[in-house]
C-alpha cells in the first residue's frame, strides 16, 4: 500500500475467498488481515469510485411518514378483548431460546436450573414438534453433567401451533416472519408477561458453565453490588472489551466491531496499560441493565476473523473482575449469553428485516444509544459463564450474513453518536429512531411497525418504562 492511485488484489489466509475490485478506503480497512498478491492495473481514486461505488454513508435517502402507525391495523389496541392467558407456573427467572435443532447440551443445562428458572423454547416451521422435542431432550438430560439430583426447570415449548393460538391475543406474535430468528421476540414477550425478574438470552450452542452447586448467573441477579474495571477518559466510538480479558493471542474482537475500529488504538485497552487506564469500583447492581457473558475458548468473533485466525481463544481472566463498559461507548453485544433485567426489557426487541448475523448486534448499538440519560441501563462485560459448542456453520456464508457489519456500521455508530431525539419518553424514541434508521437504510419499513407494535405489546403486559433522567 501507500501507492497513489494503485489497488490490489487481496486475498484472505483461506483459499476459498478472494476480495477484489474494492475502492482505496475499503482496501486500507482490510490492509491489516489481508496480503497483496497480484497488482492490479493503476487506476485514479475516480476510476475505482466508478466501477465499484461509494462507502455506505447512512444519509437519509427516503421518508417514513409517522401518521402512518396510527392508521394501520398494527396499532389496534387492545390488541384482543381475550386476557393474556399466564402460565400457572412460579419461575423467577427464564431462558429464553430459539431453535430448529434437536436438543442441545446448552439447553439441556438450562433445563435443569432448578424451579426457580423456567427454560422457554420458541419453535418455528423447521423445528421439531413438542412431543419428539421434548421426548429428545428428556434423553439428553439423562446425559447431562448435572445428574439427576438437580431439580427441574419447567419448561415451555412454543411450537407454530401454540405461537398461533397465542397470535389470537398478541399481534406481535402474527405479525412477525416466520422462517426467522426474529421468532425469539415472541419468547421475550412471553417471558415479560410472566413477571420474569430476569431474562437469560441464550443460544442453543452456548452451554451455561453451572453445577449442580453453582449457578452462575445468580451472582449477576441477586448481589446488591458488583466490583468492576471501568476505562477511565475512553474517547473512541467503539470499545473492544476483549483484550482485558487476557487471550492467549495477539489480538481479537468482537463480532459487529466496526472494522475501522478493529486497529485503532484508542478502541482498546492493553492489559500492560490497565493499571493506568483502568478504576476498579463497585456499582450497584440497580445501576446496570445488561451483562454480556464471554464464552470460554470460542468467543463471538466476526467470519473475517474465523477465516484469518486460529481458534480456539483461551482467557485468562487476569483482572478477576468484570468490565463496565464506558457510558459514551459503543459495544456490540449478542443474543447468545446475555442477561436481561427488567429495567432493560424494553430493548429486547431483535430486528427482522436484516440477517440473523446482524440482528443482535444492531439491537445492541440502536440500544445503547438509546439508553442515554435512562437509570440501570449501564453494560458490563463478565468473565466467560459459557462454553461454545457451535453449530455447523459455513464462515462464508456468515460472511455474507455480516456484510452490514462491515460495510455499515461505522456509518452507524457515527449516526448514533449524533442523533439528538426529540421525544420525551423512552417509547417514543424507540419509534423515532427506527423511522430515522428506515430512512437511512439501516434498516426496512417493517422493522418500524414491529417496533412500534412491540411497544405497544408491552404496555399491553403492563411493562414499566424507564424513565427519561435530565442528565
């Protein structure tokens, strides 16, 4: 590189994928995972715009006229003259997942927390039927490492036929798609409904690292404080969390971190530095909202990373305590070991019009921007609770998935970074930044009647919005 007006070809450490013909700025972005092998002819800066476009900026190209959720059938409320019907179970707390697999270790863990826990499975078309799905995971159980002196979590298995009876009092479970991961609101929904006082977002390949002696997740939930690492005088956009937690590599990061924040220094903390960077306090736990889980050997990593690097990723966890995330920071943070408090609840909600690899992440960044100036939403980032075991996936086809990710989130975090809402309440805002990211094309109009439904689904539940604070 530092060649004017040359461009190569790239070409990633797997033989199976080849990036060519990209514009200047998109080459230096991917300068530190790729390595030239073959010079191209050499063309101007205009050239290059020409034949392959322009980075996405996230400017308003279309209009959304707000008038419209009041006339469309979505806005109906009360939804149904039917009362929501309520299981006659007492769980406190409740794993929430969705899958068309059979029954997994992961879920098999989550099924044995105890009475406390209720472990809520959300079908779709592909998936098995409640009959075969449960009948498999009684066997898996069988198998499971907490023995079979653990008690039992209830356990609720949402298949089309039980999502459709239930479509008849709550719209949002209708007007969702099918065939999606997106069928996971209809779990968050129904969990809020229930009272949970809290809500583990879990994936099918995440296997919650619990004993019968030890549930980890009951420290988040029930300590009155927590001691944690906070960055002090952090100044960048974006913030990657995972080098305080001591991998055993040069370097990682998380999925959905914008790549033009990957290597800039500012966006990450050495542990060299720590001390110096780094106030070790305790907060309440009131004050924090969400705590994202590492996983242990396989953390949530982009597909450039899974196609260039080596895995798997050991932590040492040389801090010995958890990091609060900085309160002018972006961090992505996924639908896959997360737990939810009830006073965050609100930001549940996963998009469906983009794919199922950018979904939890937008949800995390539209979250946090969001969650300025309201109480208990602070994030912290906790030693790995849980252990990876993937499902088979193709690292092409999740590149492909992640394009948005690549190609959009910088423009994003920049939108986000800047947005000044209008409304007055935490549900107006929710609606009014959907309407600004339909506009910009970070998202499509569905998303902004879904959102505007799920709102609506809540206060339905009788769900209590945190309020807006002046400061």
């Amino acid at each position: 590189m530092g060649v004017s007006g040359l461009t190569y070809l790239y070409t990633f450490s797997s033989p199976e994928l080849i990036v060519h013909k990209t514009d200047l700025k998109a080459v230096l972005a991917f300068n530190h995972y790729c390595k030239p092998v073959e010079l191209a002819v050499e063309i101007n800066v205009e050239t290059i715009a020409a034949n392959t476009g322009r980075l996405f900026e996230g400017e308003k190209t279309r209009h959304f006229a707000r008038d419209r959720l009041k006339t469309t059938k979505i806005d109906r409320t009360p939804l149904s003259t039917k009362p929501i019907s309520q299981l006659n179970v007492k769980c406190r707390f409740w794993s929430v997942v969705t899958t068309i697999f059979e029954p997994t270790e992961s879920i098999a863990i989550q099924a044995e927390l105890g009475e406390d826990w209720c472990l809520l499975i959300v079908g779709d078309h592909k998936s098995l039927s409640e009959e075969d799905y449960l009948d498999k995971l009684g066997k898996q159980q069988s198998m499971n490492k907490l023995g079979k002196q653990q008690s039992k979590s209830p356990i609720i298995y949402l298949d089309v036929k039980h999502q459709r009876r239930l479509a008849a009092t709550l719209r949002l479970v209708d007007e969702l798609p099918w065939d999606s991961f997106a069928r996971k609101n209809v779990g968050f929904l129904y969990a809020v409904i229930h009272g949970a006082e809290a809500i583990w977002d879990f994936d099918d390949g995440n296997a919650l690292m619990a004993s019968m002696w030890h549930n980890p997740l009951i420290h988040y939930i029930q300590s009155p404080v927590f001691e944690v690492f906070e960055p002090t005088n952090f100044e960048a956009q974006a913030f990657n969390p995972y080098m305080l937690f001591g991998p055993d590599v040069k370097f990682c990061w998380p999925r959905g971190l914008p790549l033009t924040e990957v290597k800039n220094p500012k966006s990450y903390l050495s542990l060299k530095a720590a001390d110096a960077l780094l106030s070790r306090k305790q907060i309440e736990s009131r004050d924090i909202g969400v705590v994202q889980s590492m996983a242990r050997m396989y953390p949530d990593v982009d597909a450039i990373y899974r196609l260039t690097r080596d895995l798997p990723v050991r932590f040492d966890f040389p801090l010995g305590a958890d990091i609060l995330v900085p309160q002018n920071a972006f961090v992505p943070f996924n639908a896959e070991a997360t737990l939810f408090k009830p006073s965050s609840y609100w930001m549940l909600y996963l998009p469906v019009t983009v794919p199922r690899r950018v979904t939890d992440i937008w949800r995390s960044y539209f979250a946090e921007a969001l969650s300025r100036n309201v109480a208990g939403q602070r994030l912290v980032f906790s030693r790995p609770l849980v252990d990876q075991r993937r499902n088979p996936h193709s690292y092409l086809t999740d590149f492909q998935a992640e394009q948005d990710l690549y190609l959009k989130s910088n423009a994003l975090l920049k939108f986000l970074r800047a947005w000044q809402p209008q409304s007055k309440t935490l549900p107006d805002r929710m609606i009014e930044l959907y309407i600004e990211l339909y506009e910009r094309e970070f998202l499509e109009e569905r998303d902004v009647f879904l959102v505007h439904c799920w709102v609506q689904s809540l206060k339905l539940a009788n769900y209590s919005f945190p309020s807006i604070t002046k400061n």
